[in-house]
C-alpha cells in the first residue's frame, strides 16, 4: 500500500478505527438552528458568527452549509479568519471583522471585499483616510458600557465634528455588543439598550446591531435591522431564554486500556485519588491537550450507553481514568468509544462542571480532534 493510499484509507476509515477523539457535527443541526432564529427575529437580517473556526465546530462547513440557508453576512474576529473565509467562499458572502482592521491591511480589505468594524476614532480615520468611501461601506462600533471595543460618546462626538468625516465613511452600519444578555432582567441590558438609541440618534439612517445570541432572546426591541448569533447556531447556552435550538454535536473517545486496581491504589498526577476498594478503570484516550477541562476530573464522567462512569484521578495531556466497576466484566473493551458530549452530557454541563462556560469548552477543541460531518456532503 502506498503512503498516499494508507492515508486516504485513514481519512475514511468508520470510526471505530480511528485512535483518537471523534466530533461529529450535524451541519442540519446548525441550519435548523438558523432557521429557527431567523422566526425569532424575522424583520431582521440573521448573520452567523463563525469567528475561532465557527467556534471550533470548523468555519468553512458550517459557513457553506448556511449559504445553502440564503445566510450571506458573516462575522470573524480576525483580518487572517476573514481572508481564509473568502478564499473558500468566494466573492458573493459579505464577510465582516470584528476586531477592525491594522492600516497595513486596508489595501487587502478592499481587493477582497472585507468589511472591517471600526472599533476606534484611529481606525475611522485611517480607514476614510484611505479612501474606503465608494468601494465598501464602514461598520461604526459604540461602546454601550462593555469597555471593550467601540468608540466612547465623546469619540463618537469628535467623529461627527470632524469635517468631512462621517461622509467620508459611508456607514452601511452601525453596532453595539451586549455584556449580560445571558441575564435577561439586569438592568444593565435596559442601560445598554438606552445608551445604544442614543448612539442612533448621532448617525440616524443607519442600519442597526445590538443583538448576540443572547441578545435575540431578549425581543424585538433588542432585534434592530441585524442579529449576529453565534453560540446559540452552535447549540451552546446562550441564556435562560433560549429555545428552540437543538444540540449539534457529539464528541466521543476511545478506551485505550484497562485494568484492575487494589484498595489504596493511587491514580493520577499527584495522587489525588486513592482508592477505597478494588476497582476496574479504563483509560480514555483524551486529555486537556484536546481541550478537556483538567477541572472537570473532579465532579465529571463520561459514558457507556446510559452507564455514568465517574472520572478517577487527574486529567492528563492525552488521557484520563473512569470507574468502569460497576459494569459487567465483558461489556467494556479496549477500543469501545465513550460518550464526552452528547445526549447525557452537553458542553454546557461540563463546563457547568469544569468552572467555565460552554464556548470555551468548544473553541479548546485541539487539532487531534476528528471531525465528522453530516447534513452536507463535503466532497
């Protein structure tokens, strides 16, 4: 067999033969999850964040897979996510930064038809200074009490008195971003929303963003012309609100060993676990290299069918220990895949479990991670 063919034999192998971690992501999932937002907020345009390799779900599926949705606005963090989206893409898609733009790569913005948020008065200069007008229109972020991107009221007032300016930059649109939409009755939402009206009022006739996620769940005020979801196409929590998204993804890994162990027998880095009988651990072949939380190892589990079996000892690099005492002798094999994420633990649970939150558990995926698609054929 050749090297070539060996490695297309890999690429296709069914999963039982592949040796590592398994993510199976349904892109059906991820469109229905559009659609479903898109009835939320139906008098606004449903843009996708895909920002950290949508999430670490992958970027180009699940944009390609939303294309096919009539999705054609999207969202990244970075110049180098926004240039490797359009080269899968093509020209059609309107592709946005969201941390703005460097002056050394406005001239590239404009050959690929990127669109920048201008986060600060130095990026609307440099970016009218340019001579953006005519050839793609601007994106004005305000800060609405985040403190993180955005111009403050005394930078929006200075933008407006500054002649020539606010023509020069032929807004096409003009956006905020919500702190604590995942709680829907602080007040903080109301002070956001306020502050953001107010911002309008200085740049009227321009289309308008506020809301996340989150954000769509808190109603129509909060909708504007434009939604930018993210997490909530993913099927992550994105508040107390949210309904109607469905799970989209399923992470699996392999037992690699397992052995039987005598009372006061030590697991793990450190010792931590020692244990209180006999007991049968199997080792499974996923560590916080592959983005499993190492704080999870103290409350966490992973499972056989509908068998919760407890994690024992710390988590590694590439590998963790689970009780597997309570089954039947035979019933677990050397190969055999456990559930991580999926119908009995979602990726908000073990964050839950881990002290975090479930996009951070996604965009911690490593590169080790085997990604299997269904709902669009890749070829």
């Amino acid at each position: 067999m050749s090297a070539l063919t060996a490695l297309s034999a890999i690429h296709h192998s069914p999963v039982e033969r592949i040796s590592g971690p398994v993510l199976h992501i349904d892109l059906d999932a991820i469109a229905q999850n559009h659609r479903a937002l898109r009835r939320l907020a139906p008098a606004a345009t449903i843009a996708a964040v895909v920002k950290a390799d949508a999430y670490g779900i992958g970027a180009e599926p699940v944009a390609r897979r939303l294309l096919e949705e009539d999705c054609g606005l999207f969202f990244v963090a970075t110049f180098g996510e926004a240039v490797a989206l359009r080269r899968v893409l093509g020209s059609t898609p309107e592709i946005l930064i969201l941390n703005g733009v460097a002056p050394a790569d406005i001239a590239a913005c404009h050959a690929l038809r990127l669109t920048p948020v201008l986060n600060s008065l130095v990026q609307a200069k440099a970016w009218a200074a340019a001579g953006a007008q005519g050839r793609r229109k601007a994106v004005l972020q305000v800060d609405t009490g985040m403190s993180r991107l955005g111009l403050s009221v005394a930078e929006q007032a200075q933008l407006i008195a500054t002649p020539g300016l606010r023509e020069q930059l032929d807004l096409g649109l003009i956006m905020s971003h919500l702190a604590i939409a995942d709680e829907p009755d602080h007040p903080g939402n109301v002070a956001q929303w306020q502050a953001f009206q107010s911002a309008r009022q200085r740049f009227p006739s321009v289309p308008a963003s506020l809301a996340n996620s989150a954000g769509l769940f808190l109603g129509p005020d909060y909708h504007f012309d434009l939604c930018r979801p993210g997490a909530a196409l993913y099927g992550i929590e994105s508040g107390p609100r949210m309904t109607g998204i469905r799970p989209v993804m399923r992470l699996t890994a392999p037992v690699i060993q397992i052995r039987t162990i005598e009372r006061d027998t030590a697991v793990g880095y450190g010792y931590s676990f020692r244990a209180s009988r006999m007991m049968r651990l199997a080792t499974v072949g996923v560590g916080y290299a592959d983005g499993w939380p190492r704080r999870f190892a103290e409350s966490g589990a992973a499972y056989f069918g509908d068998r919760r079996l407890p994690i024992v000892g710390r988590v590694s690099m590439d590998s963790f220990s689970v009780d597997v005492s309570a089954l039947p002798g035979e019933a677990l094999k050397e190969g055999d895949r456990l559930e991580l994420i999926g119908p009995h633990q979602s990726a908000d649970d073990v964050a839950r479990a881990a002290g975090t939150i479930g996009y951070e558990i996604l965009t911690s995926f490593g590169k080790r991670h085997h990604k299997i698609y269904s709902g669009w054929s890749l070829s």
